[in-house]
C-alpha cells in the first residue's frame, strides 16, 4: 500500500454492522518503497489484557469497549474487516478479515480507557480535589456533585506570574471522571486547568480556569 493509504476498521457482530468509528489508521514507513509493499500482518488490539493511561490507540479501546457493554450475556459473534482508501478510492471489499466468538458474562467488566495518575499525596491530594469539586460547581461546569464520580490531581503546582505584571499565581490541572449518563456502563473523564492568585500572604480560593487542551480525555469504568 502507498504511505497515503488510509485503513479503517469495521466491526460486526452477529452478522450486523456495528455504528461505531475506530478511526483510520495511515501507514507511514521512514523507508519509499518496497518496505510498505511487504507488509503480511498489522497488529489491531481493540482490548489489550493490560490497560494504561499511554495505551496505543485509547480511542480503539474506549470505543471497543461501548460497543461490548451493551452486549447481553451469552455468545457473540464478532467480524472485524479492514477496508483501504486513498483519496476518492476504496478497495472493492475488505483487504483483511479476522473473526472470534466473545462470550460475555453476566457482570463481565468491560476494559476502558484509564484515568492518568494523580500526582499528590495525603493531605495536599485530599485538600486540591475538595477544592477542585467547589470550583467546578462555582462555575457550573458540575449541576450538582453527584455528576462527579472521582477527581485526580493530574498535574504538580505550577508558579507563575502573569505577563506584564507582578500578579502571583499558581495553577493546577485536575483530571475529572464524570457520571455515566447514556447507561452504557462507562464514565467520561476530562481534565480541567485551576488557578488560584496570590492574596498577601497567601492565596485566593482555587478557581475553575479552563479546558485543558491535549490532556488526558476519554471513557473509563466508573469507579
């Protein structure tokens, strides 16, 4: 395949096409030429037995894992296909196949993605996310606590001092993991910044900043 080629994966279960992306995937290759053209095999883990903050494709995983958790208990059949494209081209059927029977327990916990690790202990730890849930109900980002299910303190403090001026602050980025609202069995986490300036000697309340752009995001078990 040319380095330009794209793949996308399509799953079925039971015979039936399933409505969930998994993404496209390119092929890249340091090397022009014949090392893309001898590719046998390429390796697609939509649930690996081992689940990380920095695990390959969390997307793959977290949409994997919707897919499952609304499966009923008992014996599936699962058709993954791969498809290529290349601008306007697509191939006439699929370029590789694979199939497996999942069979899903009753209660069977579903893999996800994992919330990154927090990096505050004991009473600092205890005291950034009781701060952090006040912040996030002060700006109404949370309607009401019972929406946050768990806070991790995803960042060190940080000092800094606003440009042009000698205003003192320090700032903080908290990972958030949200209630499960569609009932699939998974939780959102998404990760805030917080700020707090400096007030004499010491500091104002914490305050909700932001939305923290290229932090940790995705689905995780609800826990």
């Amino acid at each position: 395949m040319d380095e330009s080629a794209q793949q996308d994966v399509r799953l079925f279960i039971d015979g039936k096409h399933q409505a969930v992306s998994f993404g496209g995937f390119y092929q890249r290759t340091a090397a022009r030429g014949e090392p893309s053209k001898k590719w046998t095999t390429w390796r697609f883990e939509p649930r690996p037995t081992r689940i990380t903050s920095e695990t390959a494709y969390p997307k793959v995983v977290q949409a994997f894992a919707k897919v499952v958790a609304k499966l009923k208990p008992g014996k599936h059949r699962f058709r993954f296909e791969v498809w290529v494209s290349q601008g306007q081209h697509r191939s006439k059927g699929p370029v590789a196949a694979g199939e497996f029977t999942y069979a899903r327990g009753k209660g069977d916990k579903v893999v996800a993605g994992k919330l990154p690790k927090g990096f505050l202990r004991g009473s600092e730890e205890k005291r950034a996310i009781n701060e952090m849930k006040k912040a996030l109900l002060d700006r109404r980002v949370a309607k009401s606590a019972r929406d946050i299910v768990r806070v991790v303190p995803s960042s060190r403090w940080a000092e800094g001092r606003f440009a042009g001026t000698r205003k003192v602050f320090r700032k903080i980025t908290g990972t958030v993991l949200w209630r499960d609202k569609d009932g699939d069995g998974l939780c959102r986490f998404t990760s805030y910044n917080f700020i707090k300036l400096k007030k004499g000697r010491g500091w104002t309340r914490l305050a909700f900043k932001s939305f923290c752009n290229g932090c940790p995001e995705g689905d995780a078990a609800c826990k």
